[in-house]
C-alpha cells in the first residue's frame, strides 16, 4: 500500500529568529563599510567601524527581541487572565462562542451543545480551548524573551562580520569591497531563500528581495559617503 508522505517546513521560534538576526547582521555591516570604502583609505578604520557597529547592533537588535518576546509573553497571560474570569462570570456566554465555532464546521446545535458542555466540565481545557479556538493564540514558551535576544543578538554579530571579513584579508578599501560584496551577496541571497522558506513565501523571489535592498542600501551609502569625503 502506498503511503502519501507530506513534506512540510516545520519553522521554529528560533529558526526565525536566527534568520532575522542574521540577515540584518549581513545588510548594515555591509553598508557601513561600503560607505566607508569610499570615504577613507584605511582598511583598519573600516573594520574598528565596522566591529563597534556590530557590537552596538547586537545589542540593540537582541533587545528588540527581548522586548516583542516579553509582550509576547504579556499578551497571551493578560488573555488568559481574561478567559478565566469569563468562564466564571459569563459561562453561558462563552458556551454560546464554542458552539459558534462549531457551527461554522457545519455541526447540528445537538452536537455543538454536547460539546459545549463536555468542555465545561473541565475548566483549564475549557479556557485552553477558547485561547487557540478563539482568539488563535498558543501559549510562548516560558523564556521566549530571553532566547529570543540571545538568538537574534548572536545571529546578528556572526553575519556582521562576513561583510567585514573582505577587508581584514585585504590591504586597500578597494579591494576589501570588491571581496565584501561577492561574499555578502552570496550569503543574502543564500539567508534570503532560507527566510522565504521559513516564512512560507516564493523562495527565489524572496531571495532577490532580500539580496536586491542589501545592494541598494550598501550603494546609497558607499555614493553619499564618497560625495560628501569629495566636498570636505
């Protein structure tokens, strides 16, 4: 007998961060230093530049993190409160929005109130059932905030410092570019497919998306940057 096998991307919390982490790790490093190349002529200045950007963009980025995972965290407890109270003031009114579920799945008013009142019988499955069913929210995981930081912050540092690995194996800014940009294009479109798969949309697509504004930004830097060293 064959069996149907179904392939599916089971994306994670900390895939997705990873992925966020490290392709914003890849772009402004990338234009930071693009920028600089036409403005000095040092490969040191750009990677000290360089490196106290990363430092400070870990941890700006790691932060964010934490915070989104912390309201994260905040939201689904201050709905789960809210449940609660409901299921203990208003039963018959929350009753009433599990049959309305239900009924939207074609069930005859028999089974939805059968249903209705099995899940009453067991308070924290009642309210579990409300926050998925209801309001469509799954319950974090305890230290979403904390890993959530870590993950984006680390991420983040590694991916800043491909860009600047071009000019610490160089001698001039010319040169470091010219070896920054084909590695940092390589690996945007390489985290722009993953990303895109990660988040279910059309992988090529997505890949040139991400790929085309870490160019686009690397280069609006690296013209401002040489205009404005021309008129000093």
């Amino acid at each position: 007998m064959h069996l149907h096998k179904e392939e599916h991307l089971r994306s994670s919390d900390f895939i997705r961060d990873m992925v966020i982490g490290m392709s914003d790790g890849l772009t402004v490093p990338f234009a930071l230093a693009a920028g600089l190349s036409g403005a000095v002529q040092s490969n040191a200045v750009i990677i000290t530049a360089g490196i106290a950007e990363i430092v400070a963009g870990s941890i700006a980025m790691g932060l964010g993190g934490y915070l989104a995972g912390r309201t994260e965290l905040d939201h689904y407890q201050a709905e789960l409160d809210r449940e609660y109270a409901e299921v203990a003031h208003v039963p018959e009114k929350e009753k009433a929005e599990i049959k309305e579920i239900f009924a939207g799945y074609g069930l005859s008013p028999g089974i939805q109130q059968m249903i209705a009142d099995e899940l009453a019988k067991d308070k924290k499955q009642w309210v579990e059932f409300m926050m998925r069913y209801e309001l469509g929210l799954e319950e974090p995981h305890p230290e979403r905030a904390r890993n959530s930081a870590v993950t984006i912050g680390l991420s983040y540092a590694v991916g800043g410092l491909i860009p600047l690995a071009g000019y610490i194996f160089t001698s001039a800014p010319s040169q470091g570019l010219l070896v920054s940009a084909i590695l940092t294009i390589l690996c945007l479109m390489i985290f722009g497919y993953f990303k895109s798969k990660v988040t279910g949309q059309p992988a090529l697509a997505g890949a040139l998306k991400v790929t085309l504004i870490g160019v686009a930004a690397a280069t609006a830097a690296f013209l401002v940057a040489k205009a404005f060293g021309e008129v000093m």
